[in-house]
C-alpha cells in the first residue's frame, strides 16, 4: 500500500513508478532473453553441438525457439494468478524465475562433457525462460495501464516495450567483447559470463521492483471481493474474438527476431560481416528504438493505437529487404542506417504501441490473462521464425529474399488483423473491453470487476 493513501482507501495511481519498474523489469528478462539469442546465432552450435555446421545452426537457432512453446502454457498459468493474486505478486515471480534460468545455463557443461545432455539441459533453461517471460510483458503493461492516466495510457505502456530494447541493447554491449575473444577463451569460459552477469541486474530490478504497489483497480476489487474465481473461463466466453486478434497482431513480433537473430547470422555467413559489427548493429538500431518508442507511444495517444501500428508493420515489411541486402554491400554505413530505419523508426512504431493496444481490448478482470495468452500464443511464430527462414534457405546466398517474403507475410496479418480492432484512444479506462450495453448512455462506467 502507498504510505500516502488514507487508511482503508487503496492507493492512488503511480504511473511515473510503474513506468519505471516495468521497464526495468523488461530490462532484465530480456538481457537475459537476448542474450540466449546471439549466443544461439554465435556460440551455442560449437558447445552443444557435436559438429558445428549448417545442421549445427539450425538446431541452435531451435533452441531460441523453444522458449515460444512453454510462453503459452506460462501465459494460461500466470494469467491465471496475475488476475487472482495481482499484477505486482506474479511479476515478482517472473523476475527471479528469469534471473535463476539465466545463470544456470551460464553453468552447463558442453557437448564433449556429458554429450547430448547439454543441449537437453539448455532447452529445459530455456523453457523456463519462457515460462518466466510469458507474464512480464502483460503483468508490466497490466499494471502499467492501470496506473497511467487515462489519456497517456499508451505512452506510459510503451516504457513497457522500451525496457526490452534497453535489456537488447545491455545484452549486446556485453556480448561483443566476447565475441572479440580468442576460441579457446570464448567457447570456454567466455561466452558463460554474460549470462552470470544477469544475477547482478535482477538484484537491482528486484529492490526497485518490490516498492511498486499493487494497482488501484485491483485493489479495490479485492476488497470489495470481486475477483473473478476462473479468469480464463470468463475470457474465452466474452472475449475470443479479442484473443484471435491479439494473436494475429502479435505476428508482428517475428520481426525482432528476424532482425535480431536471423539477420545477424545471415551477416556472418553470407554477408561475411563481422560478428562484433552484427552486434552493433542491434546496438545502434535498439538505441535510437528507446527514443523513438516513447515519441510513437505519444503519437498514438493523440491519434490512436491502430494508425501508429500499422504503420510499423507496414514499413517493417518495406524496409527490411533492403536492410538484409545491405549486408552483402560491404557498405557499413549503409547497414547501419538501414538497421536504425528498420527498428527504431518501422518496427518501434507497432512495438511501442502493442501494450496499449492490446491490453485495452480487455477488461480488467480478465486483462493479465488476456494479454498473456493472446500475446504468447501469437509470440510463436516469433520463436520460430529464425530456425524456420534457416530451414527454407534464408541463410544461403540469396536468402535474403526469402526472408523479406516471410517477413512481408506476418506482416500483412498483423495490419490487416490490427485494422478489426475497435480504436480505443478516447476510451476511458474503467470502460475497457466492456460490451456496449454494460455502460448505458449517461449512467456511471460500470466496474470493470462485476
């Protein structure tokens, strides 16, 4: 409870601390996230592979995708708790479970210790990466929108998303010293440290994370014993359609991996650009993303979520051929300003406002379930997009091509999807996701509980 709030009142609004807190937690889970996924594309096919290869590359790249599988399972089990117990309670969870996965796969012994064990332990790792992931995102935008205003809601929730390109950005900062290293220092003890390192930043998201209090929305549900006892149920009854939509929508997340994960490879291989100039390339297009972001968060609470997401998905489909093109230019300027044009100024503008967005499609006893679910069931696509383009020759010379259709056709589905949904700009926040009938004309909003 905040110490401000009158005895027996539940406390007032926070935005500014939830903001904060929702971006450094999404630091922290995914540093921790990202950090698997240039160690999937650069180091993991020598250590837990026996022959590092193309097949080598392609299960590696398998390995990042295995997390996308448990998200949906976490979505339905940290939804669950997320609408009975509370947003700040899961997150708390979400954090350490992340934190702890992290540092152990900095601990795992190679293929030549144990064999195929290794890569049976990484993927069981990565699993509870994703278990832990499943809840961030939708736990920080839940508590996030709740906090915020009514007519800055998106750009409170986009700090949500900022925080996963600040964590991008920590995760490759780290890795590039690495990658500089001799082989013998690399693939040994090298490669393990960034994932140590993790332990550090969820010890100081935890502290900052833990002052936060619980929303006011919830709050005052609890105490009015309003909590509905089967979240899901109430969900998949009055809100399918709205789950379809946010899993159409979230196609649009396949994006980041194509860039961060994919493109990096193709570089390598095909482009023979240098890893450390791979990792900087994240680095410059995820640095402009945490000032781009929060400017496409403002932009969308003056003329609304669906314009401002579509755009990003739309110029992340015209941009990227020419980003993966540029990397066989030799030109690495060019690179760089095709990386930034891609990310920060095409993908940011879907990515900053997909919280918002998302999440007003629900009401709120139903939110954190909603978008855990809608969301981690659309993530899929994202997991597996990598290994899927590698499969299909996106990592052979003129692979590029095929990468921008794949790239051009989730997409499409994410802006036509998008275009279904009901704009919620002028929406107030207690009449999120309520039907029409459940506010009639003049009378008080309804509580988003009952």
């Amino acid at each position: 409870m905040d110490a401000s709030a009158p005895a027996g009142k539940a406390p007032g609004k926070s935005p500014r601390k939830a903001a904060t807190a929702s971006f450094m937690g999404s630091a922290v889970e995914y540093y921790d996230f990202f950090i698997f996924g240039s160690a999937a594309a650069l180091i993991f096919p020598r250590v837990f592979f026996p022959d590092a290869d193309a097949q080598a590359s392609i299960m590696s790249l398998a390995t990042f995708g295995f997390a996308y599988i448990a998200r949906p399972v976490g979505a339905v089990i940290l939804g669950h708790f997320g609408d009975k117990v509370g947003r700040q309670r899961v997150l708390m969870f979400t954090l350490l479970l992340m934190g702890g996965s992290t540092f152990l796969i900095g601990c795992l012994p190679d293929f030549n210790t144990i064999g195929w064990w290794a890569p049976a332990l990484l993927v069981f790792c990565r699993l509870m990466q994703g278990l832990s992931a499943a809840g961030e995102q939708a736990g920080a935008s839940s508590m996030t929108l709740e906090h915020a205003p009514d007519n800055r809601r998106s750009f409170f929730t986009s700090w949500t998303l900022t925080g996963t390109q600040g964590g991008q950005i920590l995760a490759a900062l780290v890795f590039i010293p690495v990658v500089a290293l001799p082989d013998e220092i690399k693939y040994g003890i090298g490669w393990r440290i960034p994932f140590w390192l993790s332990a550090v930043v969820v010890v100081v998201t935890y502290f900052i994370r833990r002052s936060l209090h619980e929303t006011p929305t919830f709050t005052e549900a609890k105490e009015r014993n309003e909590i509905v006892k089967l979240p899901v149920g109430v969900l998949l009854k009055d809100h399918w359609r709205d789950v379809l939509r946010v899993v159409c929508c979230a196609f649009i997340a396949a994006v980041s991996t194509v860039y961060g994960t994919l493109a990096i490879k193709y570089g390598t291989e095909v482009g023979s650009v240098n890893a450390d100039i791979t990792l900087w390339l994240v680095v410059a297009g995820n640095f402009v993303a945490l000032f781009t972001q929060p400017l496409f968060g403002r932009l969308a609470d003056r003329i609304g979520r669906r314009p401002v997401f579509v755009y990003g998905a739309v110029s992340s489909a015209v941009i990227m051929p020419f980003y993966l093109l540029s990397m066989e230019s030799g030109n690495t300027l060019l690179q760089f300003a095709l990386s930034i044009a891609v990310f920060s100024c095409g993908y940011a503008a879907a990515n900053a406002v997909w919280p918002s967005f998302y999440a007003e499609m629900f009401s709120a006893k139903v939110r954190f379930s909603g978008l855990a679910i809608g969301t981690q069931l659309g993530f899929l696509m994202a997991g597996f997009a990598p290994s899927i383009v590698a499969a299909i020759g996106g990592l052979e010379p003129g692979g590029w091509l095929v990468t921008s259709y794949f790239t051009a056709a989730i997409c499409a589905i994410a802006a036509v999807s998008a275009l279904t949904a009901k704009e919620t700009v002028h929406v107030p926040t207690a009449e999120l996701g309520l039907r029409p009938k459940a506010v009639p004309s003049g009378a008080a909003p309804a509580n988003p509980y009952s």
